[in-house]
C-alpha cells in the first residue's frame, strides 16, 4: 500500500479524462444496458446514456471548462437536456450537485472528491427517492461512496478508488436478486427478480472510470 500522503491532485485535466473514460465505457457497453433495460424497463438505458455522453464529449471537445467545477456543471446540464428518461435527470443532477460540492476550487483532493461524490449521491436520492434494496443505480452507487470514505486517509488515490468501483460492483450484482420498487422495473413486480439493473450497471461504469482515470 502506498502511503497515505501519495494523493493525487484532481485537477480539470484529470476529470475531463475521468468524464471521456465515463463515455467511452458507456459506448462500449451500450448494447448491453440496453439488453439489461429490455429485460426490466424499455431497452432505451444504453441509448439514453449514450447520447448524452456523446453531448457532453462534444461540449468538451468545444471549450475547455475554466475548473473542475465548471466542468462537472457543463456534464450535468448537458446530460439534463441531452438524456431522456429517468436517467437523464438523475446522472444530471449527480454532476450538478458534485459541482456545486466543489465549488470554484482549482484542484479537487481525495478529500473534496468524496465530499462531492457523496452530494451527488445525495442529489440522486433527493431526485428519485430511492432507497437501499430498491433495485437501482443507488444500490451501486452507495456503496461505492461509502467504501471511499472507508479508505479515505489510509490508502492511496488509485486505490480508494479502485475500493469504490470494487464496492460499486458488487452492488450491482446485488440488485439481481431485488425486486424494483423504483422506475420502470418496479411496475414489473416479482418478474424484475433475477435481472441486473441497467442503472446500477452504469454507475459501475462510472466509478470503474473514476479509478481509471483520477489516481
Ligand atoms: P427510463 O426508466 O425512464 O427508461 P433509463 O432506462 O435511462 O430511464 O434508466 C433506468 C434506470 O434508472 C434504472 O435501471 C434505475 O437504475 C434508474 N432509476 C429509475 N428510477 C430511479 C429512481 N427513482 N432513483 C434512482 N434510480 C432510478
Ligand atoms: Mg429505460
């Protein structure tokens, strides 16, 4: 293990790659959101998602934001207008919230990181509502906020990250055996037991960019 003073230093730079990781995972994995989201929802997740990643990309590939928060900001909005669906205001307000988290700081350290991963798990939950169990993208992104904050001070940027994704995994897998109570999925009662949630699968993918990108 590295030693805890070994932090990173997120910097605009670095988020614009974690935010393109996010994209470029989304496109790759696109066909199978959607597989997850014909079988629970209306096969549109992989779609959704992509087309908003794209929008985002081409926002950023226009302009260079003028700091971190600027560009989480720029994400959100763009992904609030782009993302039909649940998703798109859910994921937006994530972003919005992580900017506002951050503020007008010119670099973000592990510490702010999982301050305003945490608000944006917030926003989400002040958005949808939803709950521990309730089969969506919560149930991987709270344990993945969570699982930073354990390894916040005793472990490297990468590695608190690499936890986070880790913890994020394995609350995606946890959501198959989860009967929806939230969205779409949850007007299909016991039939949405035994299918991953689409959600929860591109959180994953998020925080999977995240450890990618940001250490
Ligand atoms: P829609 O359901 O409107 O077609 P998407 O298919 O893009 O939107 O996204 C579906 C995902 O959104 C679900 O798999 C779930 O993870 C997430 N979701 C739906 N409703 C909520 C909610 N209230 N809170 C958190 N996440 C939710
Ligand atoms: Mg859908």
């Amino acid at each position: 293990m590295a030693a805890p003073d070994e932090f990173a230093v997120i910097d605009t730079a670095a988020l614009d790659r974690w935010i393109r990781a996010f994209a470029a995972a989304v496109a790759e994995n696109e066909q199978e959101l959607t597989r997850l989201d014909s079988a629970i929802g209306d096969a549109d997740h992989g779609a959704n998602m992509n087309r908003g990643l794209k929008a985002v990309v081409a926002k950023l590939d226009e302009a260079a934001p003028a700091g971190p928060g600027a560009l989480l900001k720029q994400t959100g909005m763009t992904l609030v207008s782009t993302v039909g669906g649940a998703s798109g205001p859910l994921y937006g307000t994530f972003f919005l919230r992580m900017a506002t988290a951050i503020g007008d700081a010119d670099t973000v350290d592990q510490k702010l990181f999982a301050a305003a991963l945490r608000a944006g798990v917030e926003g989400v939950v002040a958005r949808g509502k939803a709950e521990a169990g309730d089969k969506t993208m919560y149930d991987a992104l709270a344990p993945a906020v969570d699982a930073l904050d354990a390894a916040l001070g005793g472990e490297d940027t990468t590695g608190a990250l690499r936890a986070a994704a880790d913890a994020a995994a394995q609350g995606r897998d946890a959501t198959t055996p989860m009967q929806a109570r939230k969205g779409r999925a949850s007007y299909l009662g016991e039939r949405s037991v035994g299918h991953q949630d689409p959600g929860a699968t591109s959180a994953t993918l998020l925080l999977q960019a995240a450890a990618d990108t940001l250490g």
